[in-house]
C-alpha cells in the first residue's frame, strides 16, 4: 500500500534511538491501516457485492432483476469515492443519480452515471440547496420496485441543505453558524438542523417510500448514531421540534436566532407542523442500513494488525471525548503505566483510542486537537526511552491547519526546548508552529474520508 503519510520515512528517523524509532514506524504504520479501513471506496466495495443479478448488503439481498430503476443520492465528503465504487459493482444497472460533496471535491471528480454537484461546507450556499432539491426529486418519483440507494458521510447535513418552505436559505446559514459558534455538540446541532429541513431526519426515506433503500453510511460520529450522521435522511429520528427549542435555549441562541426560524419551532411544537418520522413509521420498513465505515471499524483494523506483529493490544475506547489535553495527558499516563508495570496491556503494548476531542482555545497560537492531545502526552512521558504516541485526524486536516496531526516520544520536550517551553507552547494552544520546529508533524492532506480521530499508543 502506498503511504498515506508523506513524511513517514522522515518522522521515523526523528526518533532520537532505535526503539524510539521503532516504535515511531509501528505507531505510523498503524495509522496508515486505520486509513486504509476508512477508505470510502474500499468501505463500499466490501459491504456492497453482486452475485450475478443478486445485489447483498450485509444479511440483505435483492434480485436485480425485479428492480425497475436503480437511483443513487448522497451527500457528504466521501459520497464521491463512494459513488465510484457504486459504478464499479453496478455500472451500468445504475439509472441515475446525484450526489452534494464539498467544490473542491466536485471539480476533481468524474462519475458516469451519477451527477456530482459542487456544494458549500462549512457553510451552506445555493448550489447545496438546489442539489438537496434534486435529490429529493429523484426520490419523490419512484415507485415501489424502485431501489434507492442513499449515501451519507461526514458533512453531509451542510452539503444538503433543503430549509422548509417557511423559510429560506439565509435564515438556516445564520442558525447553523449560530449553532457551531455556541459550542454545541454536533447530536444537538443536527437536532435543530433536522427541524428546519425538507429532507433530513428520515424525510428522505419518506419520500422514497415504497421503492426500496438501501443507505450505506460513513460514520463521522462518535458512537455512530445513525439520526445524527449527516442529520439521518434515510433513518427514524427520536427527536422533537421541543427537543430542537431546548437545544437553543440551551446553548443561549434561542432569541438570536432568525424570527422565521423561531415561527417553524414554535408551529412545530404546537402540531401545526408534520413532525419528523419517527421509529416504527412504515416509511422504514423497506429501508436497509450500513456502517460501511467508522472509528471503531478502522480503530479495530489497527488492532489487529498490532497482534499481526507480535504487540499485545488494547482498545481503549472508540467514544473518546473531552478537552484535547486532558485526554493527551491521560494517554500519555497509560503509556507510562505499560512500561512500567505492564497494565492494563503487557509490553510490547500498543494502546488505541478513537473519538473526537475539543480544545478551548484561550492563547493565540494555532494548532488542532489531535496536535493538542500530543503535545500534552509529550508532557507525560516526558525522559523515556522507546515510547511513541501518534494522533491523526483521519480527514488529514486538523484544526485550521494542513496537518493530520502530530507524534511525540520522551525526547520531544527535550527537543522542544524542555518541560518548560513545552507547557507554554501548550498554555497558548501553539502545538502546530511547536511541532513545525521540530518536524514532527503528520502530514497526509485531504484524505477524502472522515471516521473522526485516531491515537495510538506504542510501548514496546
């Protein structure tokens, strides 16, 4: 497999001996497996297969010779490798499609059969908008030996935004900035997102019904909630109009917030609006889901190449959580446990954890979370010989920044300057120009999936 990591070879040799090195190489090595798993392509590839005429995913399988037209509609940053693994098994079976993904994706991006439409993310622009719209089309118009197959990735609530006739586009961008301003968890954000849309929270799947759908999902987070990735077009949701009102009025937003987008809440929570379809709705009867791809997913893919080389593994956990140097120093406390009493792994040990950690930024450096979570390990296993922690951002870019993230051994405070310098580095949350001096910055560029982060802890 060619290396995802540009600077592998340079990274090992920063290592300041050889089972530091050894240990930097096993730690990247893992990574690039992690990858490798989270590849939307691959993903696809594994979960969809066709056996003449029979199309299986998982325990389902449908004969393509009763299926009338086969449609295809996503959105998200990984739809597009995606949709070209789609093309790959089904050619030209395929009627039609449409899928939303980020410009820069679009403009590199040739399908045969499935149109690729340019559309904003972070932010929600027009181009979205009237893709979303498109791709509900395509889904109002099938009948019931139709089959719909949907895909959802990561950034896929932002790059289908169809805002509910009540209200327009503007009044959903300042409410979605509002929203990721406030600090609000992204299960709440989608929330709100789903209660403003024509098309999120299973609306979709409504009105795909009765065509059959299979959705192939690309987790992006943590636990893998299928309401919440990409705000669930093509799955039930649990979630009321007054759950998306307390959200606002919990984050403090609620009279910031556009007035029409206030009315929609309000009517909502009044019954004057159609509610969302909810668990048990017969619009999902027909409805077939796969995690074709997640943390845990490529968090135990590196577990088990870990044991192919002879380490003793323990996955931590794949719900990893909290402010980056908190978790960083956590880490790097179990890596020093390992070495030195061989718990909770015996050596040679590796420790893996997924998840997706925040920082509060309070200096005026710049960095990401992942660069945070090892800067601070850095801090804790700080004088020891052959340890090595490597956290990555499996998307490659982490924070406003074009690392994927960084790696740390005992000898990275002492190349930094000392304990000292490297607390101040992390007090001004200035962990990429840190790792930039010293070279120890992990570089991929856009990766073109996203299942959250990766760590792993070598011991050896």
């Amino acid at each position: 497999m060619t290396a995802m990591i540009r600077d592998l070879d340079r990274l090992v040799e920063n290592g300041d001996s050889a089972v530091t090195k050894a240990a930097r190489a096993i730690a990247l090595e893992l990574l690039e497996s992690g990858l490798k798993a989270a590849n939307p392509k691959d993903a696809v590839m594994r979960h969809v297969l066709l056996e003449g005429n029979l199309l299986r995913l998982g325990n389902f399988k449908i004969n393509l010779l009763h299926v009338s037209e086969i449609i295809v509609v996503g959105a998200g940053k990984a739809t597009a490798a995606m949709s070209e693994a789609l093309e790959a098994v089904l050619g030209e079976r395929i009627t039609h499609g449409r899928i939303n993904v980020p410009h820069s994706i679009a403009d590199r991006t040739r399908l045969n059969r499935i149109v690729v439409n340019g559309a904003g993310h972070p932010i929600p622009d027009e181009s979205g908008r009237r893709g979303a719209e498109e791709i509900l089309r395509l889904a109002s118009n099938l009948r019931k030996d139709d089959l719909l197959i949907c895909l959802v990735s990561g950034g896929g609530s932002s790059l289908m935004p169809l805002p509910r006739p009540e209200i327009g586009l503007e009044d959903k961008q300042e409410t979605n900035d509002l929203l990721i301003k406030s600090g609000a968890r992204i299960n709440d954000i989608n929330i709100v997102r789903k209660h403003l849309s024509s098309i999120k929270g299973g609306q979709l799947a409504k009105a795909a019904y009765p065509a059959t759908v299979l959705n192939l999902v690309l987790s992006d987070v943590v636990g893998d909630p299928l309401d919440s990735i990409a705000s669930g077009p093509a799955v039930p949701d649990p979630s009321t109009y007054q759950d998306a009102i307390t959200v606002m009025q919990r984050y403090k937003i609620w009279e910031k917030c556009p007035p029409r987008v206030r009315r929609v809440l309000l009517a909502g929570k009044s019954g004057k609006l159609e509610e969302t379809p909810k668990p048990g709705n017969k619009v999902f009867r027909k409805v077939h889901t796969s995690v074709v791809g997640s943390n845990r997913i490529s968090c135990e893919t590196i577990v088990h190449e870990a044991r192919k080389k002879n380490m003793n593994t323990l996955l931590l956990s794949t719900h990893i959580e909290g402010e980056a140097r908190h978790v960083g120093t956590l880490i790097g406390a179990i890596a020093l446990e390992v070495g030195s009493t061989g718990n909770p792994v015996k050596k040679p040990g590796v420790v893996v954890g997924g998840g997706e950690t925040t920082v509060t930024v309070r200096g005026k450096g710049s960095g990401g979370r992942n660069q945070e979570v090892a800067l601070a390990a850095s801090t804790k296993i700080s004088g020891t010989d052959g340890i090595a922690i490597a956290c990555m951002d499996t998307d490659g870019v982490d924070g406003p920044t074009d690392a994927a993230g960084a790696i740390v051994d005992g000898a990275t405070t002492s190349r930094i300057g000392g304990l000292e310098k490297t607390i101040e580095f992390l007090e001004d949350n200035d962990s990429f120009r840190c790792f930039s001096r010293i070279g120890d910055l992990i570089l991929t560029g856009p990766t073109g999936t996203n299942v959250n982060d990766i760590i792993v802890a070598v011991v050896p």
